[in-house]
C-alpha cells in the first residue's frame, strides 16, 4: 500500500500489479513523469485512491478493470502524456459509489483485440482520441468535443452516462455506436463515419445533428434512441437512415433529409409537432409490408415533400402525418397501398400511381387537391379518397387507371387520359369548370374518358388536339367520352376542333356520351401541285 498526505513522482519503467492489491492512496497526488512508462499488466486489477496526472505513458493491457477510482482520486492525461488501452478487454473503471473524471489533454490510444471500456466520465476532444483496433466504450458519460476519426474495422461507441457534446464530429470508414448513453448536442455536431447505429439510448440538446455515412435508427419507443431537442437534424446529401424491420423510432426535432431515408416495414414516430422537410436531392422510400410515418395523439407535425417519396410496399405504408407535395416533389406508388390518413393532400408536383405493370393505390383520407403539376395513374392501379372529392384546380389529372371519388375541376385544372391504353376511368362522376383535354394520335389511340355516373359538362371547357404524324379522314370518328347514366350538358367552349392537315372535328353528344366526326377534310391533290380546292375550304 501506498498512502499518506506527500505527492508520489514515478519515473523509469514502473509495472503495477494486484488483485485488488497495491492500493495507492491517501490525499496527495501521484505523478507519471515525462519520459516515464506505467504499466498494468494482463489479468491485474489495481486501487486508485488519490488524483493521478500523467506526463509519460500509462499502459493499461487487458486489465480486468484496470484503474479502479477509489472516491478521491481523478485521472489526468496532460498534453505530453499517453494513455495506452491494449490486449483483450482493458478497462479504465471506478469504484462502487464513486463519481470520479478522467480528464484527457494529451492523447489516448486503443488498440484492444477486442473492445476497450472507459466507464469513468471522460472529458476529452475527440481529435486527441485515435481508435486503432477493434471497439473503444466510452461507458459513462462526461464531455466531448473535437473532429475524431474511426479508422476501418473499428466502432466507436457510447454505451452508457450522460454526455455534453460540444461540436463532435466523426468521420471515416469505421464505425459510431449509440447504445445506452444520453447525449446532449449543445452545438452543432456530425456523426459522418461510413456506418452509424442508433440502437438505444437518446440524443437531445439544442444543437444541430448532421448524419452522414450509412446510418441505422434502431429502437421500442422511449427505449429505443428517441432524437429529442430543439435542435435539427439533417441525413446529409449521400447520406443513408434506414429505420428496419420492427423498429419504432421517435422524432422530437425538426429533420431535413437531403439522402436516403428508408422506412422498412417499421414505425417512423412524430412526438412533437415538427416537421420532416425531403428536400430536392432527398429520397424517403417506404418499404417492406407495412411501413408507417405518423404522428402521436395532439401532435400536428408535417411532412413537406420536394424531393421524392416513393412507396412500394408489399401491404399497405401509412403517411399519418399531413403530406404536402411541392412543385418539384415527385411522389411515387410502385405496388401496393400509400395512404394518407391525416388531412388533405395538396399536390403541386408530379405523383405517379403505378407503373403499368404492378397495380397500386394511393388512399387520402380527406380532400386528394391536385394544385399544378401532374397525377398520373396507370392501368390498373387506383387513386381514392375516403371522405371528400378530387378537387382538380391547376395540373393535370391523367392516366389509364381509376379514381374512385368525385372528381370537380375548376380554375386551370385539365383532365384527360394522357392517350394511354384504356381509358381513364371515374367511378363516381364528373363536375366543375375546368378543362377536358382529348389528343387524337391515330384511329385507335386516342384520349378517353369513361365515367360511372353523371358527367356535368355545361361548365367544362373541351380542348382537342390532333398528333402532327396523323391525318383524319372524313367520317372517322372518335367517342371521347362515355357515362354509365348521363352526360349531362355541353361543354362550355371548345378549342383545337381544327385539324391541322385540314378539316376539323364536330362535336356530338348523347346522352350517354360525347364523339367527334371529322368532316370537311378535302380530297387528295390529284396534280400533287398542293392545288388549293376552295369548295372543301
């Protein structure tokens, strides 16, 4: 034992061996001096009991617990001094009941087999920390700051205890682990190594967070990493979330996605009201059975789309959050059901319903309001709302699928069948003032509508449009629209009726549908001199 009130200077090589023995306590300090090496060798477990300062090199190899704090002591690395953590386990530990810190201005070393464990509050910059093999546990708590890097084949991880982080970053190819401990970003930190795993515990504070690399948010609800804070966090442009199978993540900050984010058959939870932007480089996909993003019970958070979402889910995924598409978004449903079950949904962008060969459907629970851009639905797949109508205000609405709901057009809204196999089919009527467009590309592909119930045109406008590779003949003709009980009304006024190659198309209606004759086509030129014959003008 070593004790007493005077200071305690190691020099030379100095090896500090026990179980449990060879306590060095008392209340003065004891010093490793510049130049000096302290080493404790494999299986040995040693007493601390008074501060510690290191100007030389402490070597701590496989150590069962390594340095055990008694409740005075503190451990200092000075900026000339080295901690080494080798071997098998080594762990820098402390005693039952003590709160003691290892402060470290110089630099710490691991190159443990397998991982090292610091479970003592460390203050530190993570630039003065070089991780070089296997697993280094930072196990309870302290203070971090400074650019660290995880080299490959390496995780840096934070397990347990309470961390202030005052502008962390991480980076390289290995890779960060949060599993247990609590860390308060107080400015703006990045977890940027190649892989990244949120498996528990929770990140809050006011500072921002940036995830680059790959990234995994693993958790059970509160159990389970929840992002908390008023800070933001940002999935950097390259970057990838993935929230897998059977995790139920929680988001209680803002979040822009500039990435990939993938939501795979798990819950991705909004527990306060903040919003996920996607931005223009950003990708949310939707995946496996049952993928959900949605918001807690009195929370209105919100979704706000400029990137692409894309939905294949086997089943059905599940938007609770209320959705908007911007001008530039691009919503996707590529199998499957996307339903959208909180509010509205404005679309100002493009949204494509299927691809033709995997039906799809897109379910919004309230009013689907198609604002400018476009909705594309294809053959076989299906746009529904579940309480309200399609309001068709600005855009186009287009496609060889079905809309389940009332569609009512108005402003500069356009409905039309895009020319694609089979019709567009509306199963529950047609209203409003806005614009009914037909395009004829030849004798049989050509725009058609067709409608189960009463169609009312007498505020529609109609605008037709003839392909510049085709020529109509006289007496060809063109049903355009059909209804299943009544087309009701004529179209208000009709633009493009003049064929291009000569000719025009006369506009029918009865009662259950409306059709185009060509007449007025002239003759072929029999001379081939393009002689005008003025009574076919």
């Amino acid at each position: 034992t070593i004790t007493g009130a005077g200071n305690v200077s190691i020099g030379g090589k100095a090896t500090w061996i026990g179980d449990f023995g060879t306590p060095i306590t008392g209340t003065g300090t004891v010093n490793i001096v510049s130049g000096a090496k302290l080493t404790i060798p494999s299986g040995t477990s040693v007493t601390l009991g008074r501060p510690m300062t290191n100007d030389g090199t402490i070597t701590v190899n496989n150590s069962t617990f390594g340095l055990i704090y008694g409740s005075s002591a503190s451990l200092t690395n000075e900026t000339d001094g080295v901690i080494k953590l080798t071997g098998a386990s080594p762990v820098i530990n402390e005693g039952s009941g003590a709160s003691l810190t290892f402060t470290n201005s110089g630099t710490l070393k691991s190159s443990a087999t397998g991982t090292a464990t610091i479970a003592v509050a460390i203050t530190t910059s993570m630039a003065k920390v070089h991780l070089k093999t296997g697993s280094l546990a930072l196990a309870n708590g302290g203070t971090l700051s400074g650019s660290g890097t995880v080299p490959a084949s390496t995780t840096m991880m934070f397990t347990g205890g309470g961390f202030a982080v005052n502008g962390m970053a991480l980076s390289g190819p290995g890779t960060t682990q949060l599993s247990g401990a609590f860390l308060t970003i107080n400015t703006a930190t990045t977890l940027g190594t190649a892989v990244s795993q949120l498996t528990s515990g929770t990140i809050t504070g006011a500072g921002n967070v940036s995830i680059g690399g790959k990234a995994t948010w693993i958790g059970n609800g509160n159990s389970g990493t929840p992002i908390e804070g008023t800070g933001t966090v940002n999935v950097e442009s390259g970057a990838t979330l993935t929230i897998p199978t059977g995790a139920d993540v929680w988001l209680y900050r803002p979040m822009t996605n500039d990435g990939t984010i993938t939501v795979n058959n798990s819950q991705f939870l909004f527990r306060s009201s903040v919003s996920l932007t996607n931005e223009k480089d950003g990708v949310i996909n939707l995946t496996g059975a049952n993928p959900a993003i949605n918001d807690a019970i009195g929370v209105s958070a919100t979704v706000t789309n400029s990137g692409t979402l894309n939905s294949s889910a086997t089943g059905t995924a599940t938007v609770g959050v209320s959705t908007t598409n911007q001008s530039a978004g691009n919503l996707m449903v590529d199998g499957g059901t996307l339903s959208l079950t909180n509010g509205a949904f404005p679309n100002s962008g493009s949204v494509m319903i299927g691809d033709g060969s995997t039906p799809s459907t897109l379910t919004v629970a309230y009013q689907y309001q198609q604002l400018a851009g476009s909705t594309t639905i294809a053959i076989g797949s299906t746009l529904t709302t579940t309480s309200s109508d399609v309001a068709l205000s600005g855009g186009v609405l287009e496609g060889a699928g079905t809309v389940t709901s009332s569609v009512v057009s108005s402003g500069t809204g356009v409905l039309e069948n895009g020319s694609l196999a089979g019709p567009l089919f509306l199963s529950d009527g047609y209203s409003g003032s806005g614009m009914v467009q037909a395009v004829i590309t030849s004798v049989t592909v050509f725009d058609k509508i067709s409608i189960t119930g009463t169609a009312t045109l007498s505020s529609s406008n109609l605008a037709l449009s003839t392909n510049s590779n085709f020529a109509p003949a006289n007496g060809q003709t063109f049903t355009i629209l059909m209804c299943s009980v009544s087309c009701s009304g004529q179209f208000a006024s009709i633009s493009g009726s003049a064929i291009p190659t000569g000719g025009s198309y006369q506009v029918s209606y009865t009662a259950t549908s409306v059709f185009l004759t060509v007449v007025g086509v002239p003759p072929p030129d029999p001379t081939g001199k393009n002689i005008a014959f003025s009574k076919y003008a």
